[in-house]
C-alpha cells in the first residue's frame, strides 16, 4: 500500500494529531512567561585593545592586536567583574526570607545575558532577557556603561602602572648619568688633557656607534619579546641551531651583510664629517633600509620554511594566518636587528682598538666622554617615554575605544513566546508527526488494506473484490440487481466456476478466518444472484452455535432448521423453507435451535446424508459457517465441501489469521480453496460506481449486523 492511501485510511488519527499538537503548543504558550529581549551594540576599534601593556608597549600591543580581540572583549563582558557590579547596583542579590524572593545568582544573570559578534566586523552584539522590558533595558544599559568604564580603568590602571616603572629606570638613569658627568668631571680636573681635536673624528664615530647601538638594543628588545610571546601563543618550536646555521650559510643574506657593513662605515665617517640632512647622508640611509628590508624578507622566508602548519593551534583561519605573519615578521625583525647588532658590534670593536692605540689618559678620556653621552641619551630616551605615558593616561582616562553604536533598546513586544511562530512551528511538528505517526501504525499494523497486501504465502487463487455497503433490511443481490456490489458478486460466481463449483461439485462452504467480516451477506448476495440465473440454490445456515441468516431474508429467529433435523426431531423436506424472497429456486434451511453439542451433530452421519440428499436436488448448496478460526465446525463442513470460500475484510482481517485460517484449512485436506476480498471503500476498487450496503458478523449479545454496522462505521 502507498503513504498516500495509508493517509486516506488514517485521515482521523492524523487530524487529531495535527489538531491536538498546535493546541497544547497554544495552551502552553498562553501560560508561560512572556520574556522581553534588549539588544545594544558595541564597536569596538582595532586600535589600542591590549590592556596589560607596561614597558615595552609596543611588542605587547602587537601581541594583543595580533590575538583574537573580540573573543577577548566578550569574555571580559561577561567575567563577574562586569556582572557582580550590575548586581549590586540593580540590588539582584537577596538573603533566603519569606518575603524577599529568590536569590539571584550572578550564574542566572549570566545565563540570561549573550554576547555575540560577526568575525568580519569588530561590533559586539549584547541581548539581556527579562520578563520586565524596564528591566531588560536598564540591565543592559549597566551592562555596557560598566564595561566602557572598566576598559577605561584597566587603561588608566595600566598607563599608572607603566608610568611607575617609568620613573623607577628614569631615578636609575638620573644616578647612572649623575656618575658618568662626575666620573668626566673628576678626570679632565686631575688629568693634563685638555682635548682630543686631533683624534676629534675617531671620538665622534665612537658616540654615533654608541648611539646607534642603543637604539637597535631598544628595537631588538621590543621585536624579541614580541616574537617570543607569538611564538608560545602559536605553540611554535624552531631548531635554533639549525635556523641559525641555514641563516649563516646563506649566499644572498651573506653578500647583503657585506654590503651593508660597508655603507654603515661610509654613513659613519660621513655623519663625523657633514651636517645632518645632507644629501649623500640621507641618500646612504635609503640604501641601508633597502638592504635590511631585503635582509628581513630572506629571514621571514627561510623561518618560514622551519615551521610546521600542522603544529598550529585550531581556530580562526583568518586569526591564525595574521598571527603567523606577524609571528613571521617578528622573527625576521628580531634576528635582522640581531645581525645589525653584529656588524655595529664590528664597528664599536674597531673603534675600540683604534681608541686604545691612544695614549692612556686620551683613551680614557674618549671612553668616559662616551659614557656620559650614553647616559644622558638614556635619560632623555626615558624623560619622551615618561611624557608620552602621561599624556597616554590623560587620554586613556576620558576616552575609549569602545565606543556604543546602538544604546539599549526598550523592547515593546516579547520575545518569547512568539505565538505565531510557535502555533507555525507546532503545525509543521504537527504534520511531521502525524506522518511518523501513520507511517510506523501502518508499518506494524497486519491488517488487509487492499489486493496487493493478502500475503503471498497463502498461495490461493484471488476470486475477487466486493465493494464496501451499507447495512439495508434486504440484500443488495434482490433488491438493487444492477448495482456495483452486484456486479461484483456475479464476477465472483464466475471466478468460482474455474474452481470446478459446477457437475457433481456442488458445495460451497463460505467461511472467515474472525468475527465481522461480511461472509453472511455474501453467502446470501451469492445465493440469490445463482437462483436468479436459474438454478436451484439451497443456502444452509451451519452456524448452529449462532444462526443469523433469518435477519438478512425477513425471516422468524425461531424457525425449526438443520440442528433439529440431524437429532431426528423433524425431516429434511419439512424445514426447508421454498421460494425465499419470492425467489424462485432459492430455498433457505435456517440454523435450528441452538444444541449442546454441535460438533457432534456436525461430523455425524446424519449431516453427511442430509448433504448427499441435497445434491441430488439442488444445483448447488451453500454453506454459512462459523469463522475457522473459533471453532472447528468449520473444518468439519469444509470436509464435506468441494470449494471453500475465505472472506477477508478490507482494513480488519489480519494478515497472522487468514494465514492460519489457510494453514488450518490445508491441514483439513481442503484442496479447493479461494479467497474474496469484502467491503473495499467506493472509489479504491478498479471500477467506479459505489453503492453502500453489507452485514458483518457477530457473537454473544451482539448481532451479525450491528458488528458489520459498527466495523463498516470504523473504515
């Protein structure tokens, strides 16, 4: 059977199921809370967004620029520093008591509050549910103000701490710089020298080399740390050894490095010789940058050969490829200011050995010159970096780079429960379920639904279909003669005549495998349409247990019939009742009264007689009997059948029961057996007039045609 006639069969079940689901979804709906949604955004500027900065602010923020900044930010709004802060000032927290309602915890109002962000743009979008809309906005308004104030503090808090440090190395720096002018001080008062003109351009050199080499100490420093925490963050080992020995190696970085040691000598002993600005000067210091720029691209690219992808952390590709470039271009940083460090190491070397070839005092003199130099330049390095941290904490203290896009919305309508989206939801559910539903009660249900489920191991001929009718006082047979139900039962007459029912095979024992499948009806429909056709038909209600056929011809329930007959009480010829219905050649034997022992009477010889006797009068004789699978009178008749008719029911017989209905009548040695399929729905069959009419069979208190009634109600 397809889905589609299991729906058309199930169409009640599905109706409800699809009525009862949006109503409780409804119901449910009605009763829960309605739940207001504030929303607000944030942006967030790339700009500045590391915290914890300290000395050395650059390689740090580089580090915080190059990490995940919103995830960092999302996390912060929701730490409990943000959200304790928001209890305490909306008084969330309560102790256990009778009359101040529960105790808010920071996890409920966590639970309520989300956070979420697009990755291609740096906008928090914050939500905040409540089932007081006031309340939903003034949460979240908190919510945002305490987290633009706590960025502002942290900032602040960092700036201080950084300015602190700062003056620590700036009072070290005061004392080293106080030491070198006394040193220098102390020596030109006891020493003759009186100044060092002559060896005036080597002394200059020495000062620019010094110079120089605080500054790239300061770069190398910064572009060091700065790898280094890229490189733990990244989880990245590098062979030191064998980068250093592939670096060293290398042929272009080797004729690089020759280069630029001989332009830094020449920038050298021209800066002892020309104003600052001078055209060879500034024309050398391009030249220099070019060569280290070609340095740091060959690092960047022989690094990037000792690092394993497969190493890396999982997360964010895009995240993840700026941390490695940058990682990448630390690295390349920190050892081309190594190399620079190298070759200004040569040139100080150098200088060195020229200045020691001095004599003593002038020698001396050159080196304390050249420690105060360095001392003051250091103080006044950290005097910039202490005015630039003040001015950064003014800044830091009244502006942010949060900034609010969106302020919090005052919601107007709930957000759950969305009726409308629930009732559609639960009608989609609904549909789906009901055909679950349907699905798995016709996968499990065994019952007939139409030809094509009568199960193959019954191996019978199919003698034919019946169309489903309504319970009527007359049979259909007599009393619509050209209806489709008739038409049917003469098709059936024909198909019973290729299991030889004709010459001396003239008993047809019509039977079930269960209750209320419309055997009777047909049993009589059959009778009539064979003695309209000119036959002499004897119909014999067999069922003496419980004999109905009396309803279906208009006939006395207390009619003498076959069970007075076998006992003796009365002969044959005086209880078969002539003509029935005005029929002529359609003669009725009525079950009896209803005796003690009917299997007894049943297999005596009485009943074999009294079937042999009618054969030599009627063409043909029809036996109603009970269902096979109730008793065992039926077995018994069906040895004194030559054809046995099995009715199966549509949407009641099961498939377990007509096959041992079969089984049963095979072990009986019944070799002409048929099945007819009764009581298919108008419009199922393969022809398409429907007429409505039929009776159903019954035990106990109720009748045969009030259970046909009820079963054809039920389909």
């Amino acid at each position: 059977m397809n889905f589609f006639e299991a729906i058309r069969i199930h169409f009640r079940l599905g109706l409800i199921i699809l009525f009862l689901v949006p109503t409780i979804t409804w119901i449910i709906t009605l009763n829960e809370t309605p739940i207001y949604e504030s929303t607000a955004r944030l942006l967030i500027e790339a700009k500045d967004l590391g915290f914890r900065q300290g000395t050395g602010a650059q390689p740090f923020q580089t580090v915080a620029r190059m990490s995940d900044p919103i995830q960092t930010q999302i996390e912060i709004l929701r730490s409990a520093t943000i959200l304790d802060k928001v209890i305490r000032q909306f008084n969330l927290r309560y102790r256990s008591g009778p009359n101040k309602g529960r105790y808010l915890e920071y996890s409920v109002l966590s639970n309520n509050f989300t956070v979420g962000s697009d990755r291609n743009v740096d906008i928090l979008e914050l939500k905040f549910k409540s089932p007081n809309p006031k309340r939903a906005h003034d949460i979240l308004q908190a919510i945002a103000d305490s987290y633009i104030a706590k960025t502002i503090e942290l900032k602040a808090s960092d700036t201080a701490s950084a300015i602190r440090f700062l003056k620590k190395e700036r009072n070290r720096a005061e004392r080293e710089a106080l030491d070198a002018s006394n040193r220098l001080k102390i020596f030109e008062k006891n020493s003759k020298v009186v100044g060092l003109d002559a060896d005036q351009e080597l002394v200059k050199m020495s000062f620019r080399l010094a110079e120089l080499q605080l500054k790239v100490e300061s770069e190398y420093v910064n572009v060091k740390t700065t790898a280094d925490q890229l490189e733990q963050q990244l989880m990245i080992t590098l062979d030191t050894a064998v980068l250093s020995s592939s670096i060293g190696g290398d042929p272009f970085l080797v004729a690089l490095r020759k280069d630029l040691y001989e332009k830094q000598a020449q920038l050298l002993k021209f800066q002892t010789k020309v104003k600052p600005g001078h055209f060879q000067l500034e024309e050398l210091k391009k030249q220099i940058e070019g060569d280290q720029k070609l340095i740091r691209e060959r690092i960047v690219e022989l690094v990037g050969e000792g690092i394993d992808p497969s190493r890396f952390p999982e997360g964010d590709d895009r995240l993840r490829s700026d941390l490695v470039k940058a990682y990448l271009t630390a690295k390349a940083a920190s050892l081309s200011a190594k190399e620079q460090l190298d070759v200004i190491q040569e040139f100080v070397d150098d200088v060195n050995n020229k200045l020691k070839k001095l004599p003593n005092e002038k020698y001396i003199y050159a080196q304390l010159l050249r420690q105060n130099d360095i001392a003051k330049k250091r103080l006044e390095e950290i005097d910039m970096k202490l005015i630039e941290s003040r001015m950064q904490g003014v800044i830091a203290s009244h502006i942010t780079n949060i900034r609010l896009l969106d302020p919090p919305s005052l919601p107007s309508q709930p957000k759950w429960p969305n009726v409308h989206m629930a009732l559609l939801s639960s009608f989609i559910f609904g549909l789906c379920l009901a055909a679950i539903v349907i699905y798995l009660v016709e996968y499990f249900d065994d019952v007939i639904k139409g030809v094509d489920t009568l199960p193959k191991e019954l191996n019978v001929p199919f003698l034919g279909q019946l169309p489903q009718i309504h319970p009527s006082d007359l049979p259909i047979s007599y009393k619509e003669p050209r209806s489709e139900y008739t038409e049917s039962i003469h098709s059936l007459r024909t198909n019973l005549s290729f299991l030889s029912l004709s010459g001396d095979r003239k008993v047809l024992l019509i039977t079930s495998s269960t209750i209320s499948e419309g055997k009777t009806s047909i049993a009589v429909n059959l009778a009539i349409t064979y003695a309209q056709s000119g036959r002499r038909v004897l119909l014999v209600d067999t069922d003496i247990r419980n004999p109905s056929l009396y309803k279906h011809l208009a006939r006395p329930k207390d009619a003498v019939g076959i069970s007075n007959t076998l006992i003796n009480e009365i002969d044959f010829y005086d209880v078969v009742q002539k003509s029935v219905l005005g029929i002529v050649g359609f003669d009725y034997l009525p079950g009896g009264d209803i005796p003690p022992n009917p299997v007894q009477l049943l297999e005596s010889s009485r009943m074999r007689e009294l079937l042999e006797t009618s054969k030599h009068i009627y063409d043909l004789v029809i036996l109603d009997s009970p269902p096979v699978g109730l008793f065992s009178d039926a077995l018994l008749l069906a040895r004194y059948a030559d054809v046995v008719t099995l009715v199966a029911r549509y949407n009641r017989s099961s498939r377990k029961e007509l096959i041992a209905a079969v089984d049963l009548l095979n072990k009986a040695n019944v070799t002409s057996i048929g099945i007819v399929l009764n009581a298919i729905p108008t419009g199922t069959m393969s022809y398409g007039y429907g007429y409505g009419y039929g009776y159903g069979y019954g035990y106990g208190s109720q009748s045969e045609d009030e259970s046909l009634s009820e079963g054809q109600s039920a389909a």
